[in-house]
C-alpha cells in the first residue's frame, strides 16, 4: 500500500533504484533521493566515478531508465545515467546515442559528466583525437575539478605524440590520484619521451643503489607525499642528491629502482 505522504513519482523511484544499482559497490547505506542530490549540486556526480555494481546490476538499471525515458523523454539526467550504464556494459554505440541525446537536451549549459562521455566516444568510436581534446577542454574550462578529463585529454594528447601537453594534464591529475596505475604508465612514456629522468618502481628495469654514485633529481613540488608514493621525480639542473639520502628519504630498505631515458 502506497504512503500517502510519499510524493515520490514512479519514474523518480525508477531513476533512484537505477543510481543504486550501478554505483552500489561505492554507497554504504543505500538512499532513495539520488535525484534530488544531483539536481541541488551538479557535483555530486563526482562522488560515482567508478561505477562499481555488478553486470547483472547494471543491465538491471538500464531497463529501470528505459521505463524512466518512455515516461519522461527529455530526462537529462536519466539520459547521462543510461550512457554511464551502457559505457560500464561496453555497449559503446548505445553510450554515444546517450551522451549526445543528454548534451543537446541542454546545449547552451550542458552537463559536463556528458560532454566528457561525448569526447570519450569520439576516441573509443571514432579515433578523432582532435575533436576530442576541444571536448575536454571545453570540459575542464566549465569545471575544473573534473580530475578524470584531464587524464582523458593527456591520453588523447599522447595518441597525437604531444608529450608535453600529456605530461602537463597527467601532473594534474596525478596530484589528486596519485596510485591509478594507467596514469603513471603514461606518465613514465611521456617522461621518456622528453628525456626526463624519472625515479619510480618499475621492475623491468631495476638498478641496486650502490651501482649508482649520484642522482640529480628533485622532488616535483606537485607531489608532497612522495615519501608514501611512487610518484614522478622532475630532473632538475643544479639539484645534486646523494643516493643513499634518496633512499633514506623513501624509507626504502633494500632495493629502489631507477628509470631513465
């Protein structure tokens, strides 16, 4: 029997239900007011990025928001939910249709969730590097917070070889995702590229510390928790560091790794 104080519209339920199921993995204690959330602060998307309920979940929110849509077709933000739903599946194409149904339902001021989703699509669809750095960009000049598009742009950039534009996005988001395992890959080739010299842990080339006298190298002023994190090092002229104070300095036991250009 229906609450008689409960005003909550069956699409609005549909759409909550939906929010749920594909973000579980990341919600703690489930709420019946996604919409709201996202109506009253255009960031709260930002809490979702990893999209982390279950194929079987996902595929179940996809047919709640097509009960949304049919009800409501100009739905922006079922529009955008659907498009994460179908991006997570891999059904790319479907993503697309979703992404740009939900940008020109609000050109003028678009959803940059969205917009990010149309530039992602024109790389994984249609390999136009081009057409979409200007989507980023014009993504990030909206919202700057928007951490994930700058490494969506720097990923971009290094398919256009412009390693100094990949270098400069990926210091960006590295200093607010410092462990995603992707980003520091791309870093070390953008580094390699431009023959930075880079500290890290990568296994593949391992040098003990006593085979190497001296180090010039300096701590990059983005990444002041380098003591707990790999991170990258900026090769730096006139910076003279005794190994055995790098080690020191990373608490580092037995063996750290060098890789250079």
């Amino acid at each position: 029997m229906k609450n008689p104080n409960d005003n909550t519209t069956e699409t609005t339920k549909h759409f909550n239900e939906a929010f749920y199921l594909i973000n579980s993995g990341e919600i703690n204690e489930k709420q019946t007011d996604y919409l709201s959330n996202i109506k009253n602060n255009s960031d709260y998307w930002l809490e979702f990025e990893h999209n982390t309920g279950t194929k079987a979940d996902i595929k179940k929110a996809v047919e709640l928001l097509n009960n949304v849509l049919d009800e409501e077709p100009k739905n922006e933000q079922a529009y955008l939910l659907r498009a994460v739903a179908y991006f997570e599946l891999q059904l790319f194409k479907e993503a697309s249709i979703d992404y740009e149904a939900c940008v020109n339902l609000n050109p003028e001021t678009p959803s940059y969730f969205a917009l990010n989703g149309v530039g992602m699509m024109k790389l994984i669809l249609q390999s136009d590097t081009s057409g979409a750095i200007d989507i980023f960009t014009r993504v990030i000049d909206l919202n700057p917070e928007m951490t994930n598009t700058y490494f969506n742009r720097a990923y971009a950039y290094s398919i256009e070889n412009k390693w100094q534009e990949t270098y400069n996005d990926l210091i960006i988001f590295l200093e607010k995702k410092p462990n995603e395992k992707m980003a520091i890959d791309l870093m070390a080739k953008a580094e390699k590229m431009q023959g930075i010299k880079g500290l890290g842990e990568s296994p593949s080339n391992p040098f003990d510390v006593d085979m190497v006298p001296e180090v010039y190298q300096i701590m990059h002023k983005h990444f002041p928790n380098y003591k707990t994190q790999r991170q990258s090092l900026q090769y730096i002229d006139g910076q003279k560091y005794d190994v055995i104070d790098i080690v020191n300095d990373l608490g580092a036991t037995k063996t750290i790794y060098f890789r250079y250009s």
